[in-house]
C-alpha cells in the first residue's frame, strides 16, 4: 500500500495523508514564489482538500525580489530572423507552459494513486462527517473542549527515592511543597531528590496515547488541549470533558474522581502495586496485586468512564499497575474489537453508552503490555 499503511488505514487515526498534502502544499508556494513565478499557470493545493486548482498566473502576481531578478544587460536580444509569433519570449511561454503541465500531470497522477491506493475518495474525505463511534463521539465533540492529562513520571521517582508510604493528595499536589526544601536542611542527595521532583518528566507510554488522541480529536474537529498535571486546577475538571492518563501515584487528579470509583489503586508498596475491588460481586476477588517478582509477570489496567466534576462533561481515565499496565487500559479503548463488544453488551435500551468502570488483566512482555481480558466491570448510571 501507497506509505507502508495497510488495507484497513483509517485516517481518522493516521495523518500521514494529511501531512504529505500540507509538505506538498508548501513546496508548490515556495516554488511558485521563486523560481516558478513567471509560470503561465499556478497549481494550488487549498487547505481543507486534495483537489488541486489550476489558475492563470501573471508575473505581476510574484512579489519582486532583486536576488532573483535578471540582469538587464543580460536580456538576450530578440532574433530577427524569428517571426512576431515566434519571439524569444513567445517561445519561452511555450516552454513554460509545457513544465508547467508536465507538474500538473504528475500532481494528478498523485492524487489519483492516494484516491485508489487508500480506497477513499480524498475530496469526500474533507467534506464527509466523521464514521459514528459511540465513545469517541461522546468524548470529543465540536462544540466541547476535551483536556488530556499525562502523568507526572517526576512524582512517581520522587516518591519511590523518598520511600513515601502515601500518595501525594492533590493538595499537597498543587501546593507544591514536596518539591521545596529549606537549603540549611538540604544535602547533596536531598537536593538531588527536589532537583528531579522539579523537572516535568512524562513516560512514553503516556505520550503514544496524547499523540493518538490527538489524531481522534482532530478528525472530529474537538478543540484539543494538553495540560501537564501539575499545570491543572480543580475547576478544570468541571468544564468539558478530560482525559486522566496514570494511577494517583502518577496523576493525583485521579483522587477526586474515587468516591464514584469501585476499583481503586492502593499506595504501592516496595515492587507491589494492587488494585482494590471495594464491592466484589459473585467470585470476584477482593483484590488484584501485580508483584514486580511474579514469574508471570502479572499487570493490571483500570479504565474509568465517569462523569465530569461539574456534571456537565465526561472523564475518562486510564491506570496501570505499571506503564504496560496503563497501556493495558488504553490498547482496550484503543482497539474497536475489543471496545465496541463491550460497549453494545452495556448500552441502554435507547442505544446510548451509559458511564461504566473495568479492570483488565495482562502479562508485562519486556516493558510492554500482551492481549488483556476483563476481569470485574461496573456500569454507574
């Protein structure tokens, strides 16, 4: 396939399509800014399509710049043996106007190949609404501000140099206090530890899912917004909906949303992080632990689609027992043969998706998380 994609690309998701049209966008300008500039005709690609025009260009069009200018005393003389018709000028036109078609039929021929190879009219693309998703559309939309908020990787080495036995609350969070020491009480190791707490540290976990909720956002026109935990305030979280990525131990914004939460992390201790079933149903366990030494190699993902604080958006949010446990969490969102199931077996009787809880279970394959299964499962409302 045209880019290394497969059959199935979905767009929506992959932007490379969109990026080659914008480089291609801006080769055409510089190019018909400099040296194309007396061109008989200009090929324009118009933001928003890849439907190419093709108008008239004059050389009056070009803004004059004296490095490119010619040389008067260099203007070749016109020949008189060579008729009116057939001037140095009229014979330059032509020769131009031959380039400038021969750019026209390798554009189309482009175009044309994007057209066939990706299976989607790509002047449908820009204009057709997006394929209905019953969460995505919920969670990204129009007329709705969705924030996304990574995890604060400096908090969590801070927490683990310091041998805390708490979670950091959001108070203490945003006050900011761990992260200052008074310099008579400072060590060399001690200033270290608040040197590291003070960096803005993110996994890369994290990063993959920002980057491809960014791609879902932008095919639904959502206005996107990335915010760094320690960036956000308690009123963020009334207005529009948010995305929390990380356990407390790495996003403390997760503590104000575990009152409604029936499966919580607890505070890790030394290479052992647990997730709490406050109310098991049937034979579920009361808990599920993911020890660092287990020969299984044991992890655990919690996905969470609630209310937002102020009751008029949503949350979603994604933990892990470790990073393959929060990409445990975000490879189930993330893959429609997983999620949708789900989200039909749990749907209303007038189709909507109601808000729901999930814990899912995985194996640690070197950093990575392997193929999960739903363990327990709540809906709320």
């Amino acid at each position: 396939m045209l880019f290394g994609r497969s059959s199935d690309y979905d767009s929506s998701i992959d932007g490379i399509v969109r990026t080659q049209a914008s480089r291609l966008r801006q080769r055409l300008d510089l190019y018909f800014s400099g040296e194309g500039a007396n061109e008989p005709i200009r090929i324009i690609l118009p933001r928003g399509t890849y439907v190419p025009l093709f108008e008239p260009q004059s050389p009056a069009q070009a803004a004059f710049d004296p490095l490119t200018a010619p040389d008067p005393a260099r203007i070749p003389v016109a020949n008189p043996s060579l008729s009116s018709s057939e001037s140095p000028r009229s014979v330059q036109t032509k020769s131009s106007t031959r380039l400038a078609w021969a750019l026209v039929a390798l554009l189309s021929i482009v175009v044309l190949a994007l057209i066939f190879r990706l299976r989607s009219p790509l002047s449908r693309e820009a204009s057709l609404p997006v394929p209905e998703h019953p969460l995505w559309n919920i969670l990204f939309r129009p007329d709705q501000r969705t924030m996304i908020v990574p995890g604060d990787s400096g908090l969590v080495m801070w927490q683990g140099l310091t041998n805390k036995t708490q979670n950091l609350s959001v108070a203490d969070y945003l006050s900011g206090n761990y992260r200052v020491e008074t310099p008579d009480k400072q060590t060399p190791a001690q200033k270290s530890v608040i040197d590291l707490a003070n960096r803005r540290y993110t996994s890369i976990v994290d990063l993959d899912i920002v980057t491809a909720f960014s791609h879902i956002a932008e095919a639904r026109r959502s206005t996107f917004e990335l915010r760094y935990a320690r960036d956000v305030r308690p009123n963020d979280m009334k207005a529009g909906n948010v995305v929390l990525i990380g356990a407390p131990v790495a996003n403390p914004w997760v503590e104000l949303f575990e009152p409604n939460m029936n499966f919580v992390f607890s505070t890790p201790l030394i290479r052992r992080y647990t997730v709490v079933n406050r109310q098991p149903v049937g034979s579920e366990p009361a808990e599920w632990d993911s020890n660092y030494d287990d020969v299984q190699h044991r992890v655990y993902g919690v996905v969470a689609f609630l209310p937002n604080l102020g009751g008029k958006g949503n949350a979603l949010i994604l933990e892990g027992t470790s990073m393959a446990g929060t990409e445990c969490a975000w490879d189930f969102v993330a893959d429609d043969s997983s999620l949708l199931p789900f989200l039909r077996r749990i749907k209303r009787a007038d189709g909507s998706i109601p808000h729901f809880q999930l814990v899912l279970g995985s194996n640690n394959m070197n950093g990575s998380s392997g193929k999960s299964s739903i363990l327990a499962w709540r809906v709320t409302d």
